[in-house]
C-alpha cells in the first residue's frame, strides 16, 4: 500500500528489540511488539534500529533484517518506518541509508558518531561531511538526532542550523538537548527557516513541558510502552486543553519513575521488564554489557504501574 510522503510529526515510539534466552533475537516477539504499537490510533510512524532497540549491540545483517520484518508489519496500518542510522562510519552511514530506502523505509533517523564526542563540536565539517554521505545514497527525509550538552555529542546551533540549510531532506531534528532554555531557542529557529524543520521532542522525563514549547511532536522510547497515553498528551496539548494534558501527564509522570532514575543507561532494561510484567512480552532479555534489573526494582515498577492506573486489560486502551 503506497503511502504519502512522510513528514515527521505526531508520536513515533521507538521501538524495542526482543531477545531470546540465548541473546538471538526473538522475531516472532519482535513482530508481536510491533503490532502492539502500529495498533494504537495516533502513533504516526515506528523508529527502528535506535537506542531503544540496543543498536549498538546488533549486527549489520540484525538491523537489515530489522528492516525487512518492520515493513512487512507495519504495511498492514499504512504506519511508516524510521530506519536508524548508528555507526562511526560515515562510508558505512551511506550504505546503510541506501540499503533502507531500497527496502521500502520512509526516513532516517540520523546519530551522530560516537567519536566525536572528542570534540566534533570544534570541527563542523565532520559532521557536514558524515550527512553528505548519507544524503548523497539517498533522497529519504532524515531527523537529525540532537544529543545531550552533556554527552559531548550535541551540535553546536550554528552547525545545526547549517545543516539543516544545507541539506533540504533534513526535515526533523529529534531534540534531547537537555536544557529547556536552548530547546525553545532551536524550537523556534527551526521553525523560522526558509524551509522550516520540524522538532520531535524525546524529552520524556518532562514530556508536557516539552510539547507545551511548541514541538511537532515526540519520538521516545517510552512509547514503546505507554503509546496511547503519549498519543493522548500530545493531543490535548495540541487542542490546547491544559487541564486534560496536566491529567494525562500525572498518568504518565509514575512511568518516568519507573523509566528514567538513575542510572539512564537502564531504561530501556525497565522498558521490558514492564512489558513482561503487562503480559506484552515473554521475557526482558537484554544484551551485555547491559544488565537485568534487580528484584527490587523490578518490584518498585510493579508499583509504579498501579499508581499509573496501567494493567495489562488497559494498557493500549487509554481513552483519549
């Protein structure tokens, strides 16, 4: 089924990537999962192959088939797919972009190499040449990955804002700038370029006061588990409804809890143990040097869902 051109906005969960006890992955699980969530009226698009999937942890040949399985799913709801691009290579960067426009995707999310947390930031040109690469194999609309200030990885606004000028398929930038005075000033400049670029929030530990800054929408691991109630928050943000919204967030608020403490690296551990724990998924596999977590949390979880009003009869079922 063909669809529109995509144009980043609305929800876009990132999904999960399931494991079986061996570490291989579960692609019977996989699909499940991402039925799951194309099932949700609202969700706009699916990201694959991100954080949230633990791409640093597959392989080339994992991610492509990633690909194959997620357009075989997702055309059954006319849910466009995301394709990640993680890799320290930009040769590699351009081949992996062409790959997945070949397969069918319908945009790419862009990460910037992880070396380049040594000071890309004083050497624009890096970046600038690691997006020519991937936008000279390949004509897909890209979201451009906005890491934290802290992790040494961000881009700077002027080479952000030059990027998007230099390359037109650049048509989102996925912010997690960490710092809600620079969010609204790139929000803003983003939207008053000559050929606008939208901005998808994964601000998900304060997600209501992200999207009330005027973002296009969000794209978060997190809506791997709670897609219907960011579809919901997002709607009444949208509609302008406070009062709605501020409801919506303190369902979600006990989920931030359960995702987002310390230490960060785990949420996405958390992400599947709360799946398992709504009957969603058989079991929370993750591959090393990530960890399963404790008893002890994965009980404060259990608790942080009551307080979310989430059970397995209502997750997905949220009336929006």
């Amino acid at each position: 089924m063909s669809m529109p051109a995509f144009d980043p906005k609305g929800v876009i969960p990132a999904c999960l990537m399931p494991f079986d006890e061996d570490h291989a992955v579960d692609e019977q699980a996989y699909r499940r999962h991402l039925n799951d969530i194309a099932s949700v009226d609202g969700v706009a698009a699916i990201a694959i192959n991100g954080h949230a999937a633990e791409v640093h942890a597959l392989t080339l040949d994992e991610q492509h088939r990633a690909i194959a399985v997620t357009l075989e799913e997702l055309e059954k709801y006319s849910v466009p797919a995301v394709v990640g691009i993680y890799t320290n290579s930009s040769l590699e960067a351009g081949r992996m972009a062409e790959r997945a426009q070949q397969e069918g995707a319908h945009g790419l999310l862009v990460f910037p190499p992880d070396f380049m947390s040594l000071g890309g930031h004083l050497r624009p040109e890096m970046a600038t040449e690691h997006l020519r690469h991937i936008t000279g194999a390949s004509d897909l609309p890209v979201i451009l990955f906005q890491y934290p200030l802290v992790s040494g990885l961000s881009y700077p606004l002027s080479t952000l804002i030059d990027l998007c000028v230099r390359f037109p398929s650049i048509r989102g930038v996925k912010d997690q700038i960490g710092d809600g005075n620079l969010h609204e000033r790139q929000i803003r400049e983003l939207r008053n370029l000559d050929r606008p670029v939208r901005t998808l929030t994964t601000h998900s530990a304060w997600l209501l006061g992200s999207l009330a800054l005027g973002c296009d929408g969000l794209l978060s691991g997190a809506g791997s588990v709670i897609p219907d109630l960011q579809v919901a928050l997002f709607r009444a943000v949208q509609a302008g409804d406070l009062k709605k919204a501020q409801a919506i967030n303190d369902r979600i608020y006990p989920m931030v809890r359960a995702f987002y403490d310390a230490p960060l690296l785990d949420m996405h551990n958390r992400m599947k143990e709360t799946l398992v724990l709504l009957g969603r998924l058989d079991r929370a596999v993750v591959r090393p040097p990530l960890m399963k977590p404790r008893n002890e949390e994965i009980a404060k979880i259990r608790k942080l869902l009551v307080d979310a009003g989430i059970t397995a009869n209502s997750v997905y079922g949220y009336a929006a």
